[in-house]
C-alpha cells in the first residue's frame, strides 16, 4: 500500500515537474497605468494572435471611464470624455462613436471575464499606449491626452464671425473670409471685406483666405470657357491676394457644369502654377459626393486634389431645405463620401466640411434655417423630447404646431460632431472646416478641442501639396 502511494506521489510530482516549464515559458503581461502597476485577481492579461486582451473593468474603469455591459446586443461599452467605444462579445466590428473598426481579435468572454483589445481601446480613448518587450509590459499613459494635429478651419461670413474668431483664436488655423463674387460675366468682384477679422487673424498666426463664391452656373462658365479667361481669372485673385494680404485662395464654385470638369482642373493649375512660388495657396470647396453622380460631374476630386492645397468636402445638407427630412450629415453618408474622396485624394489634403445648424421642415413643405440656440429655445416652446438616429450618429425632435402642422427638426450637436471628428481620425484626414464661425456654441468647440489639436506652422501658411 505504501508502495502505491508512493508511486502515486511521484507520479503527481512528474506530472507537475512537466507542465512547469511550460508556464514558466508564458510570460507575464504587466500593465502600468501612469507609472502604477495594474493588479488582477483571477483572470490575467493575455496575447492573442499578437493582441494584448485584458480584463475589461480591471484597466478601464482605473482609467476613469465608465463600463458596462448591453445584454440586448451582447456587447461591452466604454465611455470616457467625449468618447464612447462598443464592442461586441465574438464580433471584430466595433464603434468608435458610431464609426465602424474592424478589429484583428474582437472582445471574448475567459473565466467569466470580457477580455477586450488594449491597445484599440486605450487609444481611442486618447491615452498613449506602449509596449516593452523585454518586461513584457503594456505602458500607458493618461495624463498626457494625445490627439492628432489638425487643420481647423473656419468660414468667417459675418460680424458674428469675429466674436467667435476671437473666442477661439488658440483653436482655429485657418479662416476663408466670404468676401468675393463671380458677376454674371464671371468677372470676381468684391463683396464685403473684413479688415478687422483679417487683422486678428493676423495678429494670432492663423492663415487667412479670399474665398470666392458663385452658385451660378452661367458664371462659372463664363470663368471658365476659354483661356484667356481663366488667365483673366488668375491675375485678378492675384491681384486681390496682394492687396489684401491673404495666405491663399478658397475658390467655393458651387454648380460646375459637367461641360467645364476640365476646365476647372485647368484653371486650379494655373492658379497653383502663379500662386505657389508666391507663397500662396489654393484651397477648394467642393461638393460632397460617394460616387461620380451625373449633377456633380462637374468636379474631378482626382484632377483638382492633384494640384490643389486643400479640398474641403462640403459633407452637409444630405437633406436640404426643399427635400425631405433628415439628418443633415449622417455619419454613414459622410464616411461614405470621405472613403470615396480619399480614395482619389491624399488623405492629408481633405478637410472634412461640418455644416453646424439645424432644419426644421414642416410635413409637406419647405425647411427653415435654424442656428443651435434656436434648436434649442424651439425644443423649449414646444417641450419636445430629444430622439436620437444611431446610424446617422445624429439627434432631432418631432412636434406639432399650433396651427396642427407636424415638424422634424434635425441638427448638430457636440454628440453628432464626435462621430465625424473620429471619421477625420480615422481616415487621417487633414483636418476640419465649420461652417461657420459665429453660429457655433460652446460645447461644440469643447468637443473639438477635446478630440484635435489644431495644426500650428509657424506663420501659418504652409502646403501640403506634391
């Protein structure tokens, strides 16, 4: 009997002495969060296909963001700042503030844990994330926010304009000041000039254009039939550059005939060919678009971005005032249209266009232009509860008039602008354009400083161009 045991005993120890060497040879993950080394109780971190995945609540929640779990959708939330990230349990697609990220290793469930991706999670959550292979240790860092430097760029169009330009003068890199017209011989005329705004631009370093707007076709084409006119075109905008001291140009061509595609690339060629050596740049308002449609032919993004500083996607007024109701940027439109811009267009010469206001179209008829402290003194009046489009990314609200008419309103907010400040992550955009400076309230600057830096280059002015 004794015998038995004994070789029983040693049967366990040989068993035992075989398995250590293999989980001696596992290393131990650690994870320092801010200099403070992480404990974990049952379940520990752990490489999957090259992945760090952690316990969820055991790193997260000592980052300071709050975690739950959707039953519904079986899927884990994370939510910090401005940032809410979902990830479903066995599912590589996971959100970013609506945007969609297809990730290597989705969250699973270990011994009663959700163990998710660190390094995904961390940095959308704007911590900086490294890894010491030596150690084998995961490094955090949350006390020094990382975000991306970007241009943020403004459409200054009133005298609202300079309040705002002065409130937000640390944020804003560049401004296109709204102060010329093509006649209806597509002569550029003045309009309306800001010297004050244009000195405090100045003053604070930050790049000031001449744009130049025209929503009639015969105008434009009358710029740009032949070249003698363009020619024309480019020595007047030369001509109001310096005079007028700009960094550059900001051409808003809205209504390109399909008949003028060339001839546009044409004339911001020559444009970048007389400006460029001068110091000056060209940057673009164009038409947001996901395909080539038939009414916006007019605009080879290819052609233009090839020669072009910047183009900025004017990815607003999906729907429009004379159609029907909407979301005015949805967040899956608007990716659509920068993952078909940026296929044509290097990625850091695109500005995502934010249009910040709000419609409200009565049932059956035309919608009227409010500003977001009339979306919200309108929501006041009437009481009505905010409702909010998960695809879209976006919020509206629905009530009745007093003469029985039904009304949807739909707008912007710091919530809406999130998801399309991810889609400028993302995609690595070069940055953002607001329309437009005097119209934007607190929180919504809150939200873009809280995701970007803005882009400062010395004076400026800079190009980014080929």
């Amino acid at each position: 009997m004794r015998k038995l045991i004994s070789i029983l005993v040693a049967a366990v120890w040989l068993l035992g002495s075989w398995a250590l060497p293999a989980a001696a040879g596992e290393p131990v993950i650690r994870v320092v969060l801010d200099g403070e080394e992480l404990s974990f109780d049952d379940v520990r971190p752990e490489i999957r296909a090259g992945r760090t995945m952690v316990p969820l609540r055991s790193v997260f929640e000592r980052l300071g963001a709050r975690v739950g779990w959707n039953q519904e959708a079986r899927a884990v939330f994370i939510e910090r700042g401005a940032t809410s990230v979902v990830l479903p349990v066995d599912n590589p697609a996971a959100r970013v503030n609506g945007v969609e990220y297809i990730l290597d290793v989705p969250a699973t469930i270990t011994g009663g844990r959700t163990m998710v991706p660190l390094r995904f999670i961390t940095q959308a959550l704007g911590a900086a994330v490294t890894w010491d292979g030596g150690s084998s240790t995961v490094l955090i860092d949350s006390l020094s926010p990382r975000k991306p430097a970007k241009e943020i760029h403004g459409y200054y169009v009133d005298s609202k304009s300079l309040e705002s330009l002065e409130q937000n003068r640390a944020t804003i890199t560049g401004v296109s000041f709204f102060s010329y017209i093509l006649d209806a011989e597509g002569i550029i005329r003045d309009k309306v000039l800001f010297p004050m705004g244009q000195g405090l631009a100045g003053e604070a370093g930050i790049s000031a254009y001449a744009l130049v707007f025209s929503q009639d076709p015969s105008a434009i084409r009358a710029m740009l039939a032949t070249p003698e006119s363009r020619t024309q075109a480019v020595e007047t905008i030369k001509r109001l550059l310096a005079e007028g001291g700009y960094t550059g140009i900001n051409l808003d061509l809205e209504g390109v005939p399909a008949t003028e595609r060339q001839a546009y690339v044409d004339l911001v060629a020559e444009l970048v060919t007389e400006l460029r050596p001068r110091g000056w740049q060209v940057i673009l308002s164009v038409p947001a678009k996901d395909s080539e449609v038939s009414w916006r032919q007019g605009y080879d993004y290819a052609g233009l971005g090839q020669h072009a500083d910047y183009l900025i996607l004017m990815a607003y007024d999906k729907h429009y005032p004379g159609g029907v109701s909407g979301p005015i940027g949805p967040l899956n439109w608007v990716e659509e249209v920068v993952n078909y811009a940026s296929g044509l267009v290097p990625a850091e010469k695109l500005l995502l266009g934010m249009g910040i206001y709000g419609y409200d179209w009565p049932d059956g008829g035309q919608a009227k232009t409010l500003d977001l402290e009339g979306v919200k003194s309108l929501a006041g009046q009437q009481a009505a509860s905010t409702l909010w489009d998960s695809s879209a990314w976006s919020p509206y609200f629905r009530y009745t008039s007093a003469d029985g008419v039904d009304h949807q309103v739909w707008y912007e907010d710091a919530a809406s602008i999130t998801g399309k400040l991810e889609v400028v992550k993302k995609y690595n955009l070069g940055g953002i354009a607001l329309w437009r400076l005097g119209i934007i309230p607190p929180e919504l600057w809150q939200a873009i400083r809280q995701t970007l830096d803005p882009l400062h280059r010395g004076t400026g002015a800079s190009s980014v161009s080929n």
